[in-house]
C-alpha cells in the first residue's frame, strides 16, 4: 500500500489538546487522522463521536453541588412540583 503525506495547518493548543486526548485512547495523531478518514469514507460524511466520558467545568460542579446537597441533613428536600414551584415562587 502506497502512502503520503498530509500537511495541515492547525492552531498549536488545538494540536496539544487533540493529543492529550488521543494517548489517553492509545492513539497518535496519525492513527486518529487515519481513523477518522477511513471511516468518513465508508459512512459518506463525519461519522463518529469518539471521546472520553469527561463532564464539562459546569456539569462537574453541578454534579458536585447534587452530591452536596444529598449529604446535607439541612437541605429543603421537596415531595411533588408544587411544593418546589412554590419555594421557588414560580
């Protein structure tokens, strides 16, 4: 099989940030670059979501707060909708 070089151009911290997350999958940047031409060839279009289970900054503190509140013997807890809609005054 013959082969060739590509050269793209690419902010450097969009570089670095890819690699990261390629050799946490056991990936180099041509491995992945292979994968993912090879199979947006046989799918015909971007054909995959590939990535780690990492929540974003937002969604950890949110989940941080639940697991708070949880532990908290102090914290409202309420029994239907209503009862939230009206502490909430909505």
């Amino acid at each position: 099989m013959a082969t060739t070089n590509l050269n793209i151009r690419i902010e450097k911290s969009i570089k670095d940030q890819a690699e990261v997350i390629f050799n946490e999958l056991g990936l180099n940047m041509t491995t992945a670059v292979n994968m993912f031409l090879r199979t947006a060839i046989r799918e015909h279009g971007i054909p995959f979501e590939l990535r780690l289970d990492v929540p974003n900054e937002t969604t950890a503190a949110a989940v941080e707060e639940g697991r708070k509140l949880l532990d908290d013997p102090s914290a409202p807890g309420y029994s239907s909708i209503e009862a939230l809609k009206a502490a909430l005054e909505v």
